[in-house]
C-alpha cells in the first residue's frame, strides 16, 4: 500500500534530501563524469530557489517527511507570445516510488503556477531513451514535433 505524498515548495531544511535527488537526477543523465556539475553550479542552482528576484522554482514531493521528487521550472519570454512561458527543466522521482503519480502531481503542480503566473505554456525536453517518462508525458501535454540542438561553448 501507497501512502499518499503531498507537493509543496522547497524549503531551506531541504537541502540534503534535495541533494540526494539531484544527484540521483544529474546520475540518470550521466552527468556524473569528467563534465560532471561543479559544486558551484549545484549550489547556485539552490539558492537560486531561494532569491525572489530569481524566475527559477522548485517543488519537492514529500511522503512521511521524506522527499520522494522533485520538480525545478522557470518563467522566460518568448519571441512569439506576449506573456512568459513556463519551461519545466528539472523533474525526477525516487526510484522507489516511480509509478504512483508523483511526477505527474508534480508536472501538475508546475502547470497551476504557470497558470497563476499568466503563462500560457509549459514545456520540456525529456532524453530520447526516457521511454517510460515519455508515456506519462504523452498522456499529459502534446509532444511538439521540435528537436533540440545545441553546440557546447
């Protein structure tokens, strides 16, 4: 039997759990080699969360006070709408509880801020081999047709 989780943003105390998440993320990506994060882009990233001028947000899923995902997102302009737009960059769930709606509630969550914001869109990019993220993401947004390109500087 589940028990249920709730979402709420992160909070300062959160540190450590929410490190434990974004390694286990920055891990699923492989980011953990000779290009691996510095700790100086992690700890900007955190407190990035905690600066009212920053666009960047994050919420946390928590059951039993213990976080189980977490989800980072942040409001820019675009050159084809007149408010931001939402762009979902982060999402990651313990892999003891994938399956049970966290990422979901969490992708839902993102959505209610955009809204309350004025956005009128929320997106993301998602690896091409994340095929069992990829089923929960087509059941809950349109997949866009775009392909990412990018060139390291």
């Amino acid at each position: 039997m589940t028990t249920a989780f709730t979402i709420r943003l992160v909070q300062p105390d959160d540190y450590d759990q929410w490190l434990a998440l974004w390694d286990g993320y920055n891990r699923f990506y492989g980011r953990f080699d000779a290009t691996a994060l510095s700790d100086e882009i992690t700890q900007a990233t955190w407190q990035r969360f905690a600066d009212p001028k920053e666009p960047m947000h994050a919420f946390v899923a928590e059951r039993d006070g213990r976080l189980v995902g977490l989800v980072h997102y942040l409001f820019h302009r675009s050159t084809t709408l007149l408010n931001d737009i939402c762009y979902l960059q982060d999402l990651f769930t313990d892999q003891s509880c994938r399956g049970e709606g966290v990422g979901r509630t969490l992708i839902e969550a993102v959505y209610e801020q955009a809204r309350f914001a004025g956005s009128v869109r929320v997106y993301w990019q998602t690896h091409e081999t994340n095929a069992r993220a990829m089923v929960l993401y087509n059941d809950v947004a349109n997949r866009s047709g775009f392909l990412v390109y990018r060139k390291e500087l």
